[in-house]
C-alpha cells in the first residue's frame, strides 16, 4: 500500500526565527514583551549577536532540518527486515544464512 502522505513542517519556527532576525535589524514591536524593556531599550552587542542573530540563525537550522527530515522516505516498506539499518551493512549473520539457499 502506497502512502499518500505529503511531508510538511510546522512554520512555527520560521516565524520564531522572522521575529529574532526582525529585531536583529532594529525592530522594535514586541521585542520589549519578549526580552523585557531593559534589553529592549539597552540592546547590549552580546544579546544582538548571540540572543537575536544567533537564536534566528539557530532556528532557521532547526526549520531547514525539520524540512529534509520530513522529505526523506526509507527506501523499504515498514515491517521489512533491512540489515543495513541496523547498522550490519546489508551482511546476514551465519544464523540467517538458512533464508539464502
């Protein structure tokens, strides 16, 4: 049986990262809700690389991850036994030697 299924991802990190990279720039809506007023109004060098730059670059990694993850198919159909999964390089071992004659 063949699955129909489309792969998608949830965009919440995208947006998460949007928002970090917005205030990056110098945006200012809602940031003094997020960080509170202090970073907001001070906008230290350490929280604009590491707390902005850094989180929005992280994020978009995690999104563009989830994405390829969510494409990628097994090349088996579920329930099959596939050596090379586990790790066995497509070897049977001398106990399943039996299904090779």
């Amino acid at each position: 049986m063949e699955s129909t299924h489309r792969a998608s991802t949830d965009p919440g990190a995208v947006h998460f990262a949007g928002s970090h990279l917005y205030w990056a720039v110098g945006g200012d809506v809602g940031l003094s809700v997020s960080a509170g007023r202090q970073l907001a109004d001070a906008r230290p060098l350490w929280f604009v690389l590491v707390g902005l730059w850094g989180v929005g670059a992280l994020c978009l990694v995690g999104a563009l991850l989830a994405w390829l993850l969510a494409q990628s198919r097994p090349p088996f159909q579920a329930g099959e036994a596939h050596p090379e999964v586990f790790g066995l390089g497509g070897q049977l071992h001398p106990a399943d030697e039996r299904h090779c004659r």
